[in-house]
C-alpha cells in the first residue's frame, strides 16, 4: 500500500485562453465563438450577440435552453461584436500581456505543472480549413510561453479544445455539427505536436466534452440532442485521431480526454432512485467509457433511443475510436449532487447537475463543498478503467475581500482544498488509484465561464480586475499562496495552516 503522493506527482493549477489569456484581436488571432459571450450573474445568463442574414442584430442565450424554438440560431448568422457590450474573453485577465510575471509566481509556488488552453484560431485564425497557413505569431506566443515554463521546471498541460470554436467554422461547417471540423482541428493538432514537440508531453483534447451545447461551446446553430450527439460523435472520431497523431509525433507524450464527473448520489434507498442515479451518471460516463474503452457503451442503444437520436457514423469511425483510446482520464470534480425521480431538467447537463445534498455546506454560487465525494469520485473512476486519472480542476469559487494592499486572507479556501486534498490522498493510499496529479481551477482569479464574473474567484494569486473589466490587473499573493507552497514542498505532507 502506498503510504504518500508519488514522487513525481504533477502538483500544479488550471486556467484556459477564453478565460485567462486575452489579447483576442493581437498577434494575428482570428475570432472565436467565445468572443460573442457577454457578462452575466447568477440570475442574469450571459447571451450571445449575433447577426442574422438580413442584418438585423439580436441576441440569443449562451447556455441553450431546450426549447429548440429559443435556441436554434437561423442559418447565415453570425457573431457580431457590439461596440456598446463588454464582453470578458476580449482582454480576460491578460495573460498575453503578463504571461512571464504570472509563470514566475507559479514557479515560485513550486508548480509542477501548469494546464492551459490553445485558442485554435490563434494558431489558425480560420480553424486550419484547407490550405491554410498557420499564424506564426501565434505559434511563436505559445512556444514563449512554454520555454518560460521550462525556465521554472514546470510542465505544460496542455488543452486542445476549452470552450471555443473559431468563428469561421462555426459559420462554413455549423462548427462540430459539419464533419469538415474534423479535418481542421486535425491540422491544428499536428501543427502544435509537431512545434512543442519538446516541450509539451502533456495533453488534453477536448474539455469537459460532456457539458457541451450550442453555438457558444461547439459553434452549432442548434441545441438540440441530434445535433449535440452527432457533434459529440465527431468530436470522438478527432480525440481519438488526435491520441494517434500524438503518439506518432510525440512518442513519449501523454494524451487525455477530459470529462466534467462531479458524482452523484441517488437522495435515499427507494429503488427507483438508486437506478436512477445510475443511469442518470451514465449522462457522464457514456463520454469516457467511449474514449477509455473506445466503444459506445451497450446501455448508449437505450440512452439515445429515449432521446430520439441516431449518430451517423462514417465507415471505420468505430475502428478509430477503438484503436486510439486515450492514454489517462481527466476530470473536473467540483460539486455532488443528488439524484431522485421528481428531478425535471429541460436541457441535457452531461449527467451534471442534479438536486442540492443538505448533509453538505455550499459555497455562496450554490455548489455543494464535498471533499468525500472527490474520493467516491476518484474510486469509481479507477474501479471502472483501471487507467490513470488526473484532477484538472477542483476549487472553490468565492468573493474574496482584499485589505488596502490586495492581500487576502482566504482561510476557507485553504480548508476547502486541505479537505479535498485529505480525500485525494486517501483515494491514493488506501484505494490504490493511480493518480497523475492535482490542478485545481482557476490558480490565478480569472473570468467566471458560467456567469462571465470576476468576482467568483478561485486563485491562489489575487487580480485586481471587477466584473465590468475594470482595474489595474495587478497581481497579489493571497495568504493560500504559501499554504499551497508548503504543500507542493512537502509533497501533500503538511497541510496545516
Ligand atoms: C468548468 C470549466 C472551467 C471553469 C470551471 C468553473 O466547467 O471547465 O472553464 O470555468 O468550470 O466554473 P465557473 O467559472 O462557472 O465558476
């Protein structure tokens, strides 16, 4: 039985581009879906603004709401940007600008690892339709901001795909409705693999593939279950051709696929809601049963029949999914909920999502704190693939009040991650998991993607930025700073205050 971490356990934070980066219209980057999403709050969703065919400007929902009359954009729309809306992906946190400042304070941290998204139409500002040429600046940013990395020992994990489509694709293929998608981000695999390929051996394709929906995550016109299916099935067919890409390119690289697997528990011992949360988990699972095991799983024939939907597969599509499985399962664990009979959704969650836990404390967005559920939630994962998992995101989104220097005193997010990180080493010592390594989100505060805010913050690192986008961008170490330090020094051994 293994009594700690292993040594080489990759200790590090997450961010990606269309919430941290910015710089959306420097160096040669074309636009990407993201770039239409305005600011929202709680109880104001973020929308996207668009033009129609016969140029009228309209806004439509970001987050589909099931009802295909509301969500389907008409065909010859595109993205617009309006000069009048603030929209938080344009300049993010502007880690374009102060990449070098923001690697030096997670090298100072001890990071071992440091997960970050590619804007595709950075590197093709088309999507890498054909003949294309890639944009060298583009390239060339991402290839600095790797080699600063190395300068502090930090390994790049690297997303292909974080919530943004290029805008062209969204508006020539319908995005990863059209098949032509999968072509383009093919290209762009090989480019990168084949630029870093000294310096990323870590990889991730497609994130959270399971709470994707709509024209703001895969550049879709409609919502519906069809089309999301069927743009789910290409995106199988790319992760997969992307795993063997890498492997040829980069033969001792690491590629994963990336699945939102916060658990689920049935709300009580009635047998129906104890299949219920079964099969409501398979929402979830079916994504990295196919991509670990490299099949549709046999409960998938009842799990589309009940929604009315056929996937149309291209002869060989199954033999390529079998063929290149990936080679470890990465999870965002953020929240458990509660399953039971009486829950109505009106739009598919990717089995995220159900009823609020009462045994368990909320953070002020709702989302239940359960450290006990991340190690539920690592077992069932190994116990079901055997195969490595790495935590990619884990954390705790709060208002934070800073004193007149910036510094925060965030005590309950040292204990929020202390709790989870008791739970992660139990998973490791006593439940045998094979676990790659630990990022949670957000390691530097930036863009809310669900409400577009600032003040939901995660960081270990403070930046003075307000919901509107105002603010000096500053950067400060909150007091979970060093707490993280220690922890990172000690290999997950001291985790006292
Ligand atoms: C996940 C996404 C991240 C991140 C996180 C926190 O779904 O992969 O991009 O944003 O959730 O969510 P939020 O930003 O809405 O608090």
């Amino acid at each position: 039985m293994k009594k700690t971490f292993p040594e080489n356990f990759l200790w590090g934070g997450a961010t990606a581009a269309n919430q941290y980066e910015g710089g959306y219209n420097e160096g040669g980057r074309g636009l990407a879906t993201s770039d239409f999403i305005t600011n929202g709050s709680a109880d104001r969703p973020r929308k996207i603004t668009i033009r129609l065919k016969d140029g009228t400007k309209t806004m439509v929902n970001r987050r589909p709401t099931g009802d295909p009359k509301i969500d389907t954009i008409p065909e010859g729309t595109s993205g617009y940007i309006d000069e009048n809306v603030y929209y938080p992906s344009h300049n993010a946190v502007d880690f374009y600008h102060h990449y070098k400042e923001d690697i030096a304070l997670f090298g100072e941290m001890g990071f071992k690892c440091f997960r970050l998204s590619l804007s595709w139409s950075r590197i093709f500002p088309k999507g890498g339709i054909e003949g294309e040429q890639p944009n060298e600046e583009g390239l060339k940013f991402y290839e600095d901001v790797f080699k600063e990395c190395k300068k502090y020992n930090i390994e790049p994990l690297v997303t292909l795909y974080h919530f943004e489509t290029p805008a062209y694709l969204a508006e020539h293929f319908n995005g990863w409705g059209g098949r032509e998608t999968i072509d383009c981000f093919l290209r762009m695999c090989k480019e990168v693999f084949t630029r870093y390929k000294d310096l990323v051996k870590y990889w991730i394709t497609i994130n959270e593939i399971n709470v994707l929906n709509g024209y703001a995550f895969m550049g879709t016109r409609e919502a519906t279950a069809q089309v999301r299916y069927q743009a789910k099935h290409h995106m199988f067919v790319a992760s997969a051709l992307a795993n063997k890409l890498c492997h040829e390119i980069i033969p001792d690289a690491k590629i994963g696929c990336m699945v939102a697997l916060s658990c689920i528990y049935p709300k009580d011992c009635k047998p129906e809601n104890a299949f219920g949360a079964l099969d409501y988990r398979r929402g979830a699972l079916i994504y990295s049963d196919i991509m670990m095991r490299g099949y549709y799983p046999s409960y998938s024939g009842h799990f589309f029949e009940e929604m009315g939907v056929t996937i149309k597969k291209e002869p060989g599509d199954d033999e390529i999914i079998k063929a290149y499985p990936s080679d470890f399962l990465a999870f965002s664990y953020y929240r458990s909920s509660v399953y039971h009979t009486e829950i109505v959704q009106n739009t598919d969650t990717g089995g995220q999502m159900g009823d609020v836990n009462p045994f368990v404390e909320k953070t002020e967005w709702g989302w239940a704190i359960d450290p006990v559920g991340l190690r539920y939630t690592l077992s069932e994962l190994y116990d079901r693939y055997q195969k490595p998992l790495f935590i990619v995101e884990n954390g705790m989104g709060t208002i934070d009040k800073p004193d007149e220097n910036g510094y925060v005193e965030d005590d309950y997010r040292i204990q929020y991650f202390r709790d989870h990180i008791v739970e992660m080493k139990k998973a490791v010592t006593l439940d045998g998991v094979d676990l790659m390594g630990y990022t949670p989100w957000g390691c530097i505060d930036l863009v809310s993607a669900g409400t577009g805010e600032m003040k939901k913050r995660y960081g270990f690192i403070y930046v003075d930025m307000d919901d509107e986008g105002n603010g000096t961008l500053k950067r400060t170490k909150k007091k979970s700073f060093d707490w993280y330090k220690k922890v990172i020094a000690t290999n997950g051994e001291d985790l006292s205050f």
